[in-house]
C-alpha cells in the first residue's frame, strides 16, 4: 500500500516535458503547420463520425473509412518522426 502511495507522489510531480522524454513518439512541436492543421482536421472529422455513426446518421462502413483514414495519418507522423514502421 505504501508503494502505490510513493508512485502517486512522484507521478504528481511530473511535469509534460517530463512524460514526453519518456512516451516516444512525436510532440505538436515537431509538426509542421500543415500537419497541424490536417491532424485538427482529422479529429474534427473523426469526433463527428462517432457522433454520427452512434446516431445512425452514417453506416459502420462510413466510419471505418475516416478512422482508417485517421490512423493512416497518425501512422505516417509516428514513423516520420519516431521511426516508428506500424
């Protein structure tokens, strides 16, 4: 119990720089602004493809298409930017 006391402490006082030197992959510092700008584009469409998959408004398939289309994207960062071949 103690244990699980001393890791919380010590997670608390992480700070962001300190998780990114650990969690590999890429920072928003390291895109461009054009993959910036597409990867707010992709979140926009991904959130409002769940939405409207879970409403009916688009087909299973609709939604695979943009998520499918959203990993790709992520995808092409991490091994652009972490070497990362997925």
């Amino acid at each position: 119990m103690e244990d699980k006391k001393y890791y919380k402490d010590e997670l608390k006082k992480l700070g962001i720089e300190d998780l990114e030197s650990v969690a590999g992959g890429y920072t928003m510092e390291q895109l461009t602004e054009e993959e910036i700008k597409r990867s707010h584009e992709l979140d926009v469409k991904w959130k409002k493809a769940v939405s409207d998959c879970m409403a009916g408004k688009i087909s299973d398939d609709e939604y695979d298409a943009i998520t499918n289309e959203y990993k790709a994207f992520i995808s092409m960062l991490l091994k652009k930017y972490d070497g990362i071949d997925n």
